[in-house]
C-alpha cells in the first residue's frame, strides 16, 4: 500500500508518516523497486500504535525510547517499558480529569444560566 493509502487507513498525514520513518518511530518501510513506499501490515500496526500512544501525551521522545527497548528485545527492559506506559498513563488520567472538571463546570453554568449567567453576562455589556 502506499502513503496515501497508508494515511487513510491510519488517519495520519503522510508527512507525519515520512517522520515517524525517518526518527524511527516505525521501522523502514519496504520499497517498490521505483523507491516507493509499500507499506505492509507490520508498517500500518506501528503507525497506528504510534498514533494511540502520541494521542495518549506520550512525547516523540519517549515513544521513541519505548520503541528502542521494544527492539532491544530484552526481558529486562520489561519493568522500564511498564513505568513508561503507566506514566503515560497517569498522564493521561490527570488530562481526563482537568476535562471532567471543565465540563462539570460547564454544565453547571448551562443549569444556572437564568440564575448567574445571563446576569454575569448583561455586566460584561452594560456600562
């Protein structure tokens, strides 16, 4: 398959794509013999996993390290790739709450809106 397609199916950009290859976020992606890329299943997994771990916060630098351990192979390198992703993972937890309580506050604006805001709102206008 190539880029284009590759972009479809991952949701991502081709130039996110050509990156992701070039700092090794994916492996190499095999070549046509005219040098065009023909993205396999193997490609299309590490870029969508690539795409769950960025939209989880993981910086390019720490899926990056993630990614090496994964290659060394090593068992040991297990407990280390465990933190990385319960990191991201609390990362993430705190992210979801800051949204819970944004919306929550929200709402409750939206419920009391003839009680507060529209009063609130009338003083940001009147002199």
């Amino acid at each position: 398959m190539n880029i284009k397609k590759a972009a479809e199916s991952t949701g991502l950009t081709a130039d996110t794509i050509r990156y992701y290859e070039r700092v090794g976020i994916i492996g190499s992606v095999p070549r046509l013999e005219n040098g065009i890329r023909d993205f396999n299943e193997r490609s299309i997994n590490q870029l969508r996993f690539a795409k769950i771990m960025r939209t989880a916060g993981m910086s390019i630098e720490a899926l990056k390290q993630y990614i090496d351990l994964i290659y060394e192979n090593n068992d040991d390198t297990i407990p280390a790739r465990k933190a990385m992703l319960m990191d991201a993972a609390d990362e993430m937890d705190e992210k979801i709450n800051d949204l819970v309580i944004a919306r929550d506050y929200l709402r409750g604006k939206v419920n009391n809106y003839y009680g507060h805001m529209r009063d609130a709102e009338q003083k940001l206008v009147s002199d």
